[in-house]
C-alpha cells in the first residue's frame, strides 16, 4: 500500500468500521468477538508513565502478547474476576481516526478514546489516544498491536479491569 | 498533642481478636496515624539504585507528602522537601532526573542537590540573613540498608536497625538472590490507586486465608501452583517479627519440593547462566539453598512489602486511599531471571493485574464494608489456639492464620498510645 492507499476514502471507512465494532464489543464484554479481533502475533500494550519507555525493560500496565491476551480472556470468563463482577457499565466515544502508514499489508492508526465506566466504586473517566497495527488476514482486518497511552498513565490510577 | 486532637482510647478500640471498624474510617483516626506512625516512624522511601549519580534525583513520598530523594554532590543520598523555604512553592515538578540545582519558578530561589540554599535574586534585599537557615527542609533522619533508603520524619528515636529487628533478615534474603549481592530498582513504578486505608492494605500482604478466595480466578485458568500454598494442608507459616513486621515463611513448602527455582515456577535448565553465577558466588551447597528456598513475602510495617518477585511501596493519603507503588524486584547480575521478573510482575500487578485487581476490589468493597455499624468490630481470631513460638521466639502460626494481623495491630495501638 502507498500513499494512494492513505487518501482512500473505502478504507478509511473500512478501518472506522472495524474500530467502532471494537469499541462496541468492549463496551459490551463480548470477550470472545473481541479476543477474535486479534492476529496471532497480537501484542496489547498499556504503557506507564508517559508515552512508556521499551515496553521489555520498564513497567507498563498491560503487555500482553497472544497467549496472554487470551489468558486475560479466560480470567474474565470465570466469573470469579471479583473486580469484573458485577461488570463494570462502559460508554466509549472514539474519533479522530486516522490512516498514518502503510507498509505492506500493515496499516497504522491512530484514534482518540474517552472511555466513562461506572461501578461500585463510582465513575471514573478514561482518556487515551490509541494506536493500532491493522493487518488484512484472510480478507479480514485483524490487530497485531493495540496501544493505550491514557493521557494520566503517570499518575495514580485506580483498577482498570475492563477491556480498553 | 493538638488542641483539635480527640482523646483516642487505643486499648479500647484495638483489642487482642478484635479490632474497631473506625479504625479504618474516621478521618480523625487516619490524621493521627499520620502523625504517630508515618511521621514518626522509619517509612521506606526509596532505593539507592534509583540515583546511581551524584544529581540524581527521584520524586518519592512518605504519605502524602512528596519528597525528593537526591544523591548530592558528595554522593550522599538526601531527602528533601518539595517546598521552597521561602513562600512555599514546590521547587521540582519532574518525576526523577539529574539537577545539580533545583530553581524555585516562584521568585527565583535556587538550592543544590544537597538543599543548600545557593542563590537568591536581587540579594541586596536579604542583608544580613543567614542562608544557611534557609535550606530546603530535610527528613529529619536518614539511614539505609543494603540499599534500601528509610526516612524517619522524628529526629529521635530507634536506629533503623533496630525498627527492622528480626525482619532484616528478608532483605538479607533478598539480596542473596541476586549473584552481585545486590537489589537494583530500575524498571519504573505502576501507581495503583485504591479507595481504601492504608492498614486494610498491610494485612492483606501477609493475609495467607483470602488467596484461593480472591486469586480462584487467575489460580484456575493459569493453572498455577501458587494455590496450594495457601491451603489448609500448606507447611507454610504466617510470622510476626516485632515492630509490626510480618511474613508468610514458604520455604518449608519449597524445601519439601527441592526444585532449584521451583519457587519461580521455572527449572534451572532454562536459566543455566543464572545458575552458574549463583554456584560461583555462594559455592554449590549455599546457591543451591536459596535458590530452592525463594525469595520473602515480608511487610515492613507500615509501607514496604517484599512479594517475592516484586516490591509494593505503599503509600497512605487519605482514609480511604492508598496508593501501591509497584516495581519488578531486578537482581543484578541476573539479566535473564529479570526478564521473567518483569513479565510476570506485570502481569500480576498494577492497575490492571490478574492479582491485584481483584485484591484492590476486595480493599475497596471492605471499605465501603465498614461503613455499616452492626458489628461495630472485626474479627482476627483466626489461628490463635494453634499459634506457637518458633526458634527465635517469634510468633508463628499456619500460613492461613492471623497472627500476621494481631501482631501488626498490637504494634499499631503500641504507636498510637506513645506520647
């Protein structure tokens, strides 16, 4: 893909449409639909502090590969994961999608999120800017990395057990 | 003692089985736990890897205040006040780096790693003052050991050494685990918020009864052994140092096993360098020894818990918050072990961790809990027919058993009764 790709209205809306799904599985705990979502080499990635460092030698929230994506999956599904249960209630808002790179079957993206959870602690509002590796396998677009940079990653945060 | 401070009767609401719910709630309690305990006592505040160079600096905390941890010029490490000595504005905004001064944006005052006061504009206006009065303020005491810093706010009291009591032995341990002899603090903190006070947090660290209860989650679909631990056939043991210290002993359950690195839930197969370097530095027999028996689970009351793989610093700033600092533990000389040390780390902890986001939901519910009245108190009387003295004398009982709590509780009334 090349620039031509970039300024392509088709996959523009092909890529939001993928982003939405995402956003309205999570905001439903679809946990399976969104485990499928994934590539098999997918990485999950929440960092600490900032844009984070090298997520391999400092502390990030989350840095899942595929395996353990699909451990939090199954965690989930337990319906022992007391912090998820009873679920917490999600509204998320995503826009400012944008098509920043193609290179060979990979699309990089970036999007801005606000996520609003209630549960029993209370309400709790969840802003980050997001950027996905989107790959095309067999014909369907999948994540190969889902970044999180919350915009307050470098102060204290209260559980963050959903799916973001 | 305060005009605005209540009289408290300590005996009465901490008792040997049974402690008061507001404890935990009543905001006047927590101002007096501030002031009894955190700025009194020796808090942990950070580690001296965190400043390896002269100007280093890190922002760290004893409750809720912020603190600077500098190693000055002459390598000392220094631990100052973020607050300019002349009208109060706070001097450093970053996180951590290297400053050979620190600039006040306010009026311009300027202090040296050290907190000497070193420039003041438009000095004509200052005759005759005496900047050496004007230095940042200090925690009053300073001492580390084996690298981990402790800072006590009262410019009297017991040595460190003696506060650590028996319990020096956990970072004794600690340091053990690394072939160098050394602990290194280097792969950044998680900040894990929870609406809670700080006590609920400290027994939990050493409460060996909730883990099947909380973890089943995590236990079941990671398949992990950890589970087992802390069951009603565990050889395991709950111990209270003294001095609100406290640990869950493990080691009588990974000697029954006798897998080197068994307590990491790996082989030393997969780490043969590591392996090599341990039996070089402590010779065959001893590497071996650690290397079966793991590392601690020990709480250094009131704010550092040792959790085998990695470190909590806890930090107390409002009754009914707390927050956990939470670090992979990194063993120099261990390069390989590290890397495990930081996966699983994050994968347990923080925020979004398969442990202790459900640990962190437990403290939250509990404290919401304790906000009903009836029964007024809580029950720590878990254990207490079989609990027995081990060699040293210590308190020990079965890892599920609540000594750990009693013990931390009678050293908390001792505090809060002393004048």
């Amino acid at each position: 893909m090349d620039r031509m790709a970039l300024e392509d209205d088709v996959l523009l809306r092909e890529v939001t449409r993928f982003i939405y799904r995402e956003a309205r599985l999570q905001d439903d705990h679809e946990y399976d639909a969104w485990e499928a979502l994934w590539a098999d080499d997918g990485v999950y990635l929440i960092p600490a502090n900032g844009e984070g460092g090298d997520p391999e030698q400092e502390m990030s929230l989350v840095y899942d590969n595929r395996s353990r994506i699909a451990l939090r999956i199954r965690q989930l599904h337990t319906g022992k994961r007391h912090t998820q249960a009873p679920r917490s209630r999600l509204c998320r808002i995503v826009s400012n999608i944008e098509l920043l790179e193609c290179e060979g079957d990979t699309i990089r993206v970036t999007a801005n999120a606000v996520v609003y959870e209630s549960n029993a602690r209370g309400e709790t509002v969840w802003p980050s800017r997001n950027e996905y590796l989107l790959r095309r396998v067999g014909g369907e677009l999948r994540m190969s990395l889902k970044k999180v940079v919350l915009i307050n990653n470098d102060k204290p945060l209260y559980t963050l057990s959903f799916l973001i | 003692m305060g005009a605005m401070e209540k009289p408290f009767n300590w005996a009465e609401l901490v008792r040997p089985e049974h402690v008061h719910g507001s404890v935990y709630t009543d905001p006047a309690i927590f101002q007096a736990d501030l002031e009894k305990i955190w700025y009194r006592t020796w808090v942990y505040v950070g580690h001296e890897s965190e400043v390896p160079k002269p100007d280093d600096f890190v922002m760290k905390s004893i409750g809720p205040q912020p603190i600077i941890m500098t190693r000055d010029r002459d390598g000392k490490i220094q631990l100052l006040q973020n607050r300019c000595t002349h009208r109060g504005n706070q001097i450093c905004q970053a996180h951590k780096g290297s400053a050979s001064t620190f600039t006040c944006p306010y009026h311009g005052w300027n202090f040296g790693s050290d907190g000497e006061l070193r420039g003041l504009p438009f000095s004509s206006g200052y005759e005759g003052v005496d900047r050496s009065k004007l230095a940042l303020g200090r925690v009053a005491r300073i001492a580390s050991y084996k690298g981990f810093v402790f800072g006590s706010f009262a410019s009297e009291g017991p040595t460190l050494e003696d506060h650590l009591g028996a319990a020096h032995v956990a970072i004794d341990k600690l340091v053990e685990t690394s072939p160098e002899g050394e602990v290194e603090i280097t792969a950044g903190f998680l900040q894990h918020k929870v609406k809670a006070n700080w006590k609920l947090l400290v027994e939990n660290e050493t409460d060996g009864y909730h883990p099947q209860f909380v973890h089943a989650s995590i236990f079941k679909v990671a398949e992990s052994g950890i589970g087992s631990l802390y069951g009603p056939n565990s050889t395991a043991l709950s111990r209270y140092f003294g001095n609100g210290h406290t640990e869950f002993d493990l080691r009588p359950e990974f000697r029954q096993r006798g897998q080197l690195l068994g307590w990491f839930g790996t082989t030393p197969e997969k780490y043969p360098e590591y392996v090599a370097r341990m039996r070089a530095a402590y010779g065959d027999d001893k590497a071996n020894a650690i290397m079966i028996d793991g590392t601690p689970h020990t709480m250094i009351f009131p704010n550092l818990f040792i959790a085998e793989i990695q470190m909590f610093v806890l930090q107390a700033t409002a009754v009914d918050e707390t927050v956990q600092h939470v670090t992979a533990l990194q063993f120099k000389g261990a390069p390989e072990l590290n890397r495990r040390m930081r996966q699983q780390t994050m994968g347990s902890v923080g925020s979004a961790g398969f442990l202790l986001a459900d640990d962190g939901e437990m403290y939250e519910r509990t404290q919401r809990g304790l906000q009903s009245r009836n029964p007024e108190w809580v029950y720590i009387g878990r254990g207490k027919h079989r609990e027995r003295r081990d060699e040293q004398g210590l308190l020990i009982s079965d890892v599920t058993d609540e000594v750990p709590s009693r013990g931390m509780w009678e050293h908390y009334r001792s505090m809060m009764e002393a004048k």
